[in-house]
C-alpha cells in the first residue's frame, strides 16, 4: 500500500453494541451516511435526519441491510428549532433513549468576503454552527435525566487554517470548536460527554460533483498521504469518540488530518 492509496477497509469491533445513535445529515454519500454506516456495524440501533426525503428514506433502506434492523428517519431542517425538537422527540420515542448524538450538518461554499452576501454568510452559519447548537440544547435534558450521553460534532481544519473565500465556513466550524469545548464543561457534571472531530477533506461522491478538479488535486496534494481522507475514515474516529474506549475525553477537538498549513 503506497501513502496515496486507502487503507483497507477496517473490520468492526462491536464498539457500540447496544448504543443507541441520533445523526444528523445521514444521508447522501459524505461522512453522515458514512458514520451511521460505521456505527450500525458497530452495533448501534440508528435513528437518521437529513433535509432530502428521497435520499433519507434511501439511506434508511440501506442501513437496515447492513445492521438487520429497523432504522428510523425523519426529515429535519436544522435552521428550525421546532424541526430539531420534533427530531430528538422522535427518536427518543423510536429508540427508548439516545445514547449518542452526531452533529454532521453542515453547508459550504467559496466566495470572497466582499462578494459575500448577508445571506451566504448567515445560511452558512445558522446550518453548520447554530444547528450544533440547536441538537445539543435540544437533547442535553433527556441526556443528562439519563446522567449519560454522548455528542460528538462535525468541526474542521479550516476552524484552525486559514483559506481564501472560506471565512464564512470557517468562522462557522472555529464557533463549533469553541461551542464543544465550553458546552462539554457544562454536561461534564451529569456524565455527559461532548468532542469534536476536525477533518481536512474527506473525498466522497457530492464533493467531486461540486468541487473543480483543480482545485481537489491542489487540496489533496498538500495533504501528508497525497489524498483526501475517506469518509469512512473520519467516522472511524467519531466512532472511537462515541464508544466507551474514549470515556475520560471530553471538549476535545480531535484532528484527523495531516494538520498541514
């Protein structure tokens, strides 16, 4: 196996045996579909969200293939509370209780900040931080009644680098960092933990679909393998973050990149 090519494709372990997992942006070919499939071969009973109903019910399909079982999924626009609240409502009715959430929502974009409109700006915000906010607010009563939990976030590099026509995305994914980093303070003290991941670029389907060649060539080169992270590999560490083998990390921001400027 050369640097440039994936490694194989890593057997399950059981980690989430018994766990139960809410995850929003599930569906699609990214890291949110990617992650329930890690955690339904892990074990977990799923329930699933995304904005796109033909695809949502597609995935659900899918999942239950691989995991045996019934997946639950509801759309969710995470711009509305009264959407986030129906969601966490239903797949604590679903499930019994949520034992983990995954905050993947997220919307982003390339235009410089002169050309940038209110609107780029705040739809970009509202989607990948202040849904983060939203979940977490809306589950953290049902979590810490149970006196456990567990949330992991979607963050990015870019919360750390900077790059050009990335300020809205970025300051989106720093406020996600820092949003993690006190709200786990907070739910430490009713046995709830609250971590992050933070990858580079996880190269999937959607994203070559919307990302000029050039400029994925360029984002890859400068990685430390020479490519793009598989978006299974992203979900390997948020698995790793949601099981018991992480139980004394929390409001952490966990890289999984080659951190390169």
């Amino acid at each position: 196996m050369t640097p440039k090519t994936p490694p194989p494709y890593v057997p399950a372990h059981d980690l989430l045996r018994d766990k139960t997992v809410l995850i929003t942006a599930a569906a699609g070919a990214g890291i949110g579909f990617a992650t329930a499939k890690r955690c339904a071969e892990e074990g977990a009973r799923l329930f699933i969200s995304d904005i796109h109903e033909k695809r949502t019910k597609e995935a659900a399909k899918a999942l239950e293939e691989i995991s045996g079982q019934s997946v639950g999924h509801r759309l969710c626009n995470v711009r509305e509370d009264d959407d986030v609240r129906a969601l966490v409502a239903s797949a604590i009715d679903e499930l019994g209780q949520v034992d983990i959430v995954i905050n993947n929502a997220g919307l982003g974009g390339e235009v410089s900040v002169v050309d940038m409109t209110d609107e780029q700006w705040t739809s970009v915000l509202d989607i990948t931080l202040n849904s983060v906010f939203r979940m977490t607010r809306a589950v953290l009563p049902h979590m810490t009644e149970r006196k456990n939990g567990v949330i992991i976030n979607n963050a990015s590099v870019l919360g750390w680098r900077a790059q050009t026509g990335q300020a809205h995305y970025a300051a989106a994914k720093a406020g996600v960092m820092a949003f993690t980093r006190c709200s786990a303070l907070e739910a430490a003290p009713h046995g709830i933990r609250i971590n992050a991941v933070s990858p580079s670029i996880a190269v999937h389907p959607f994203l070559k679909k919307t990302t000029p060649v050039e400029l994925l060539d360029k984002l890859e080169a400068r990685e430390a393998f020479g490519r793009g992270a598989e978006p299974w590999e992203v979900a390997n560490v948020m698995v790793f973050l949601a099981s018991d083998y992480a139980s004394y990390m929390t409001g952490e921001v966990v890289s999984v990149s080659s951190q390169r400027a």
